[in-house]
C-alpha cells in the first residue's frame, strides 16, 4: 500500500519552461492562498511556492511549487545524486512515485497517443502536494525521523482520500491553462494526459459523482514473453492513493479483448473504493468473456511500482503458464465433480 508520510497526493504539470509565481496565482484566483515563498535552495524539496488552504482546522494545506528542472525520472542516486534521492525516498516527488514513473506513464498512454512523446519535451514542472504537516512543529519534534510516525500523529480522524485528491486535481485543472502547458502528469497513477481530457475529466466528476479514475490512475498492458501461446497481464497503477489495492488480471491473449478487461479493472478499482467490501482470497465476480475471474491477494505485483495487489484470473479452465503459476490460482473442480454439481443442483430444483 502506498506510504502517505509528510506528502499525502501529489500531482504535476508538466511545463515547456519555468513560470512565475504570479503567473500562477492568477490562475488559483478562485482559491484562498494563504503564503507565498519566493525561492528555495533545495529544488527537489521545494521552489518558489504558494500554499492553498485545503482544510485548514484540520492543518491541511496544499503547496504549489515552481521547479524549473526536468522531472527526475530516475529519482536520484545516495551517491550521485544525493538531494534528488534523499528527497525521492522522504516522498517529495509524491508518496507512491517509483522511479521510472514518467517513462511507464508514457509508454501506457493509450487513451492520448501523442502522450508517448509530448511529455519528454518538457524542461519544467509545476509540482501539487497536499500535507497535514505544515507548521506541526511539535510534531516533528517528537518523531522526528519516523515519517510514517508523523501521518500516524496527523492524519485527521475523518480522512477522506477521494475528496482530497479531488482538491489537489481541481489545482491541477485551473493550472493546465497556463500557456507553457504541455500536459498533467499523475505520477502516482503513472499516467499523463492532455488539459482537455483533465478538464473535461474533472468537469464530468463534478456533474455526475463518478471517480476520475482515468486522470488519477492507469491501466496498462503486457504481453508475457515467456508465455506460449501468449498471455497477457493488464494491470492498474495508483489506487493507493485512494487507499485502496490495485488490481491485476492474467489472461490467454486470444480469449479476451483488452479493452473489456480494462472495463473490468476499472469497475473493481471503483467499487472497492465507493462500497468498500471484503475481497477474500478466492472470491469470484462476474467478468469478461461471460466467465466468473476469481480473485487473490498478492504482497508485490509483477511489474513496478512495488504494490499488494488483487489478482484475478477467469475461470475458463485453460492451462496457466508454470511462469505465473507461482503463487495463488484458480482451483477448478474436475469434470467428474462439476457434472456431480450439477445433477445434484438439478435434483433440488
């Protein structure tokens, strides 16, 4: 699960070049700005910044920050690049940022085509990162290594991620009018796209109530090299942020359409969130293909970011492939036991 600590959601766009502070509070004009800071020495923690009330009785704030660097996609190295790194791993670039983040969201960009390249244009970035910490000196004063210590401590008791995130993307939105625009980048969802699809994304999220997903997180897809035939693995990237699990499926290339089974993990990912049930190892729920995909729980996904994950797979009786055979799958009942199933069901009837 994603480790919220100093940074609870952080969002960016991503620039052609630096802007000004005052370019962008003019844009936040429908927002209550509370502190403006000109400069800083340490770019990967922090440029020139204004500070957005967010729920201020509760301490929560949202910092606004100028960097006029390329987004480090690599996060740094502790002996190389010590600043980026140490400022990566304190969860300043976001709290689930991975490194390679940028690159995978381009590569995933299905829903914008030009989002495999525009993004790498960029020489700056706009950073959006909403905190609870803010003036908690008495805070950090007690634990003052222990960052998952500090959320602990903070984190309101009547927290709600979704109405968080919203906020931060609501920034997002107003920002993605400046004209050095070249898209919003949700690195903890790996996932770009342009300012008309954010906005337009926000826009339907207001009118109807349905979570953004497609600007909050992605779904991305794999062929399995080793497979034969070929199978497929998609999966979602970024529910942690909603503190909720990802989901994966694994497939036979042929039997399904990706884009059903994008359908499919996206209405999970929303329905563990919105009616936030019980997903037991070995559960089952309607799926693509009219067959029943049976889900189990995973510590670490097959592809980065490192993440718990559910991963289902339909129950078709084909044959799973040795290499994802490792760890939990389907147990289907022989045919002899399913005819008995269903002479007995029969019988009752």
């Amino acid at each position: 699960m994603l480790r919220k600590r100093f940074y609870t959601q952080a969002t960016a766009i991503l620039l052609r070049e630096a802007v000004t502070l005052d370019a962008i509070e003019d844009l936040l004009a429908v927002f209550t700005i509370v502190k403006r800071d000109e400069g800083s020495t340490i770019w990967p923690i922090a440029g020139p910044s204004l500070v957005v009330a967010y729920r201020p009785e509760v301490n929560g704030y949202v910092s606004v920050d100028i960097v006029a660097h390329p987004w480090p996609d690599r996060m740094g190295d502790p002996k190389t690049d010590l600043e980026v790194f140490a400022a990566w791993n304190m969860g300043h670039f976001g709290p689930g940022t991975w490194p390679g983040s940028l690159k995978r969201a381009c590569q995933h960009s299905w829903g914008w085509p030009d989002g495999r390249s525009v993004p790498l244009q960029h020489g700056a970035f706009v950073r959006i990162r909403s905190s609870y910490t803010f003036g908690a000196p008495d805070v950090w004063t007690s634990v003052p290594e222990d960052y998952d210590a500090v959320w602990a401590a903070t984190r309101p008791t009547d927290y709600d991620p979704v109405h968080e995130l919203a906020f931060v993307t609501r920034i997002a939105a107003a920002l993605v009018r400046l004209p050095q625009t070249l898209c919003y980048f949700n690195p903890n969802g790996e996932c770009v796209r342009d300012a008309v699809q954010l906005v337009d994304c926000m826009n339907d999220h207001a009118s109807d109530g349905q979570l953004p997903l497609s600007v909050w997180s992605n779904v991305r897809l794999f062929t399995l090299q080793k497979a034969e035939p070929a199978w497929n693995l998609m999966d979602t990237v970024g529910m942690g942020q909603l503190d909720a699990l990802d989901h994966e499926a694994i497939f036979e290339s042929i039997a399904y359409e990706p884009g059903e089974v994008d359908a499919f993990l996206r209405v999970m990912a929303s329905y563990v969130v919105i009616d936030k049930p019980t997903i037991n190892d070995g559960d089952t729920s309607d799926g693509p293909g009219n067959v029943r995909w049976q889900g189990f729980h995973v510590a670490e996904a097959r592809v980065s970011p490192p993440r718990p994950v559910i991963r289902w797979f339909p129950q078709d009786r084909r044959q799973i492939p040795a290499e994802l055979a490792k760890g939990p799958t389907p147990k289907f009942m022989s045919l002899k036991d399913l005819a008995l199933g269903i002479f007995r069901s029969n019988r009752r009837g």
